[in-house]
C-alpha cells in the first residue's frame, strides 16, 4: 500500500480520475442509441475526499476512481438512459475538473523548479 500527504500524488490521482471520466463520457455518448445500454459514471470525489479528512497520510490505494451505473436517469422505451444534453454537460465539467488539477500540479512543479534554482 502506498501512503502519502503528498499534494502532487492527490493531483496526479485527480488526473487520471478525470481521463477515466472522459473515456466513460465517449462512451457513454458512443452508445446514446444502444438498447439497453445504462450509462457509467466515475466514483471519484467521495474517495478523494475521504482520504483527505483521514488523519495523516492517506492510502492511494483507496482513492482509485471506480466505475459505476448510477441508474438515477430516467430510462427511455428501449432501455437506454443516455442522454445528450447531460453528458456534455458533464464533459464540460470533466474537462474544466482536469484542466484544474493539470495547473496545480504545473505550479507546483513550478514552485518546487524555482525552490531548486535559488542561489
């Protein structure tokens, strides 16, 4: 197991989380008229923040992002509950999440750059 209070693991998680979420969202669009066909959905945030709250270094073992159907979207007469306007909605999200934790972890990395070069 791998623990950490390392801002700069939680970022990296973070990213990988939100890619993970971006492939569900194609996917989920892919499949917008496929019967029977139950969207997914990334289990993230809840994770992050519990690892957060923990006391001390938190285990990144248990902050990695689960696949899941949330089934809290009404179900079309083919059995599909895709729709449109909320996956892009939730891709705008996704991308605005990622580019979020993407220039952190860069001013961080920046930080630590100009930590070194001081002379």
């Amino acid at each position: 197991m791998s623990r950490t209070s390392n801002i700069v693991d939680f970022l990296e998680a973070g990213i990988k989380a939100e890619s993970l979420r971006q492939k569900a969202i194609a996917n989920n669009v892919a499949n917008l008229q496929t019967a029977g066909y139950r969207r997914i959905d990334i289990k993230f945030e809840q994770l992050l923040a519990k690892a957060l709250n923990s006391h001390g270094a938190a285990d990144l073992d248990e902050i990695r992002p689960l696949i899941y159907q949330p089934k809290q979207t009404p179900v079309k007469s083919n059995g599909n509950d895709v729709n449109l306007e909320t996956e892009v909605g939730e891709m705008v999200k996704n991308t605005l999440r990622h580019k979020l934790f993407v220039r952190l972890l860069n001013k961080k990395y920046l930080a630590m750059e100009a930590a070194i070069n001081v002379k």
